[in-house]
C-alpha cells in the first residue's frame, strides 16, 4: 500500500506532536503508523512505526425504565453510526448507580436489552447508563443518563358486606401506598368470585366504590369479594379481598292460639328458611292488635315466643303480626298472614236432677249456654257422680 504524507511535527523537548482529522471515507482496521526523523546537521535519520486503529464512531442512547420492586425489567439500550445507522455488533454493559449489572449484552440491529430482576434496595431515581464496548469496526461509547422510575407499593383493604338478592350492594375498599398514606389516583377492578364484575374505577381519596348488583336467583352464604389495583406508573398492583354474604330469605309463620280472658298466654311465630328448615338465630319483633311490638330472639327451636296477658274484658278474636329483624346472615321478612288469638267464651252449665231407683237407666243432660246466652255446639261434658 502506498504511504500517504499526513502530517509533519516540529520536535520540542523530545516530542513531535501534530493533528490529523481522519476522512470520514477512510478504511477502518488496522493500519500502520509510520514516523520518520529527518536527518540534521546534529543527529542521524531514524524511522519508527506503530498501529493505528481505525474505527466508526458510534452515538449510544439508554431509555428510562419504569419498574416494581423484585420486577424483572427490561433495560434498553440504542446503538447507531453515521447518525441514523444501526450498528449490528458488538456488546453494551449496562450500569445502574455507575455500578455494572448484569453481563454485556449482544447489538442486534442497533438495539441490546437486558433482563434485570430489581434489588430491594434500588431507589427511584437512580441513573441508568450504557456503555457500548469498542470492536475492530466501531468505536465505544458511552449513553446519557437515563432513570429507574420505582413504582411505590400498595395495600388494599376491603370491608366485608352482607346483601339480599335482588337488591344493589355498594363494595367499599381502601387503598394506601406503602406508607400507610391514601392513594389519589389510578384505578381499581372489582372480582366477584374471581370472576370480573363491571368496568375499573377510578381511586379517590384513597378509597374507591363498586355497585353490584345481587341476582334474584343468587346463591345463598359467602362469595369471595377481590379488589385489584391497577399498575400505572407510580404504584404497584396488590389485591384486597373480603366476603360478600348474600342472605338468606326467611318466613315466618304464626302459631294460632287460644286463651281464657285475663290469663297469661304464649305468642309463638316460627321461622324458616326457602327449605322449610327451621332457622334457629335472629330477632322477631311481635306486636298484638295495636299495641307495642316486643322483641323475642329465635330459639334452637326456630321459634319466637313472648308472653301475653288477655284482657279481662277481651272477647272474640285478636290478630298479632311479626317481623323479622334483618341480619348478617338472613333477611328480613314480615309475616304474609295474621296469627291469631282466641279469647274462650265463658260457659253456663246447667245440669238436669234425676230421680232413679235401683237398675234404672239414666239419662244425663245439662245445658250449656255461652256468655250471650246462646246455646253452645260444640264441646265435651264430663259426668261424674259422688
């Protein structure tokens, strides 16, 4: 090959320094470097040589990243030359804090990416670079400064909540970052027994709502209520669960009665679930004619009871009605038909003398009339002779 002059240097303190800009058209590699000392009236000619290598300059570029604590995160790096050109080989060594991560990485059509898990102890903000490592082509660089973005954690709590069928539930949850403090923005995803319910909503005052709406036709007891928060850019996802109890309808039924005018009698009401099935927790509130409803609670028996004095001056019949109080676990319900108290008419008996001699058969007779006089049509008479 032939030498080509570049350069000439002037010889100061025994160094010879020049500048040379390198054509942007010339042959990368290695070349040889040839230096010759001209020959003066005080010292000899002399010729040295060395290497020069010759490389394409390259611009490397690192984007941000935006991760979780523990993620898995893909770090990107971009490498090009002349400007706007991918550079197909080579490694780039990420750095995160200035500290290397990971192992170099391979140039695929001007892009590396490595997959790097998070360490605990990372913060938001720390500076991401590249380093592109020189090969016999291209020329290393080094990218700007890109930034680790953390996403801070979350915790979500869900309250508990019981429900008819038929009716609208509002869900509740509360959702705080890591710090105990509320979350203000994003959004969250209700689940009914993992199965999605509606569309996300959004996150206010670090609370959110969801309706829902209970089936008619719902399974009676427990579903499992999960609140999801949605990943965004500042906060981590978690999930919030809690139970939602759907109750179980109930009905009540009157056990009738009857009494004497002035005595103390029980006002009994049964209660049972859709099966029939004697429902055995709750309160039953009874009230009797127009008076003051009494609270009863529903024994093992599945059955209320208070206790009721019938008044002197009582008289045909007299209607009672209960309710069921609402609870965790069953509804409320009212009494479909009326029960009913008898208040006992009081009875005249009148018995008939008899005149009998030895061995004659007797007939026995009364009379029974009510208190209105009137003649009573039913009934028993007991005959005993002393």
């Amino acid at each position: 090959m032939t030498k080509q002059q570049i350069g000439t240097a002037t010889v100061e303190n025994g160094v010879a320094e020049t500048t040379y800009t390198i054509p942007g058209d010339a042959t990368t590699g290695s070349r040889v470097l040839y230096a010759t000392y001209e020959q003066n009236d005080n010292y000899m000619l002399a010729e040295g040589y060395n290497t020069i290598e010759i490389r394409v300059p390259t611009v490397t570029t690192v984007s941000n990243v935006l991760a979780s604590i523990g993620e898995t995160a893909t770090f990107t790096a971009n490498v090009k030359h002349h400007t706007d050109q991918n550079v197909n080989e080579g490694t780039v060594q990420f750095q995160l804090g200035g500290v290397n991560i990971g192992t170099p990485v391979n140039v695929s059509n001007g892009v590396a990416n490595l997959q790097y898990e998070i360490p605990s102890n990372t913060e938001d903000g720390t500076v991401i670079t590249a380093v592109f490592i020189e090969t016999t082509t291209y020329g290393a660089s080094v990218s700007g400064e890109g930034l680790l973005s953390i996403r801070e954690g979350t915790n979500v709590v869900v309250e508990n909540l019981s429900a008819n069928r038929g009716t609208t539930a509002t869900i509740t949850a509360t959702i705080t970052d890591a710090d105990g403090d509320n979350v203000t923005t994003g959004q969250a995803q209700l689940y009914i027994d993992n199965t999605i319910s509606g569309e996300p909503v959004n996150v206010v005052g670090g609370s959110v709502s969801f309706s829902y709406d209970v089936a008619n036709n719902a399974v009676v007891g427990g579903h499992t209520i999960k609140v999801s928060y949605l990943q965004n850019d500042t906060f981590d996802p978690a999930d919030g669960t809690a139970t939602l109890t759907v109750r179980t309808p109930t009905t009540l039924t009157a056990v009738n009665v009857s009494g004497n005018k002035g005595s103390t009698i029980p006002v009994t009401v049964r209660v049972t679930d859709p099966n029939s099935s004697a429902i055995i927790d709750g309160t039953v509130n009874i009230t009797i004619g127009n008076g003051t409803a009494q609270s009863a609670t529903v024994g093992n028996s599945g059955e209320a009871t208070i206790q009721y004095q019938i008044p002197n001056d009582a008289s045909g019949t007299i209607a009672f009605t209960a309710v069921y109080v609402e609870n965790v676990n069953y509804q409320g319900s009212t009494m479909e038909t009326a029960g009913v108290i008898t208040v006992r008419k009081g009875v005249t008996l009148v018995v008939d003398s008899v005149k009998a001699e030895l061995g004659d058969e007797i007939t026995l007779g009364a009379t029974v009339t009510d208190e209105n006089s009137a003649l009573v049509d039913e009934g028993t008479v007991t005959y005993e002779i002393e």
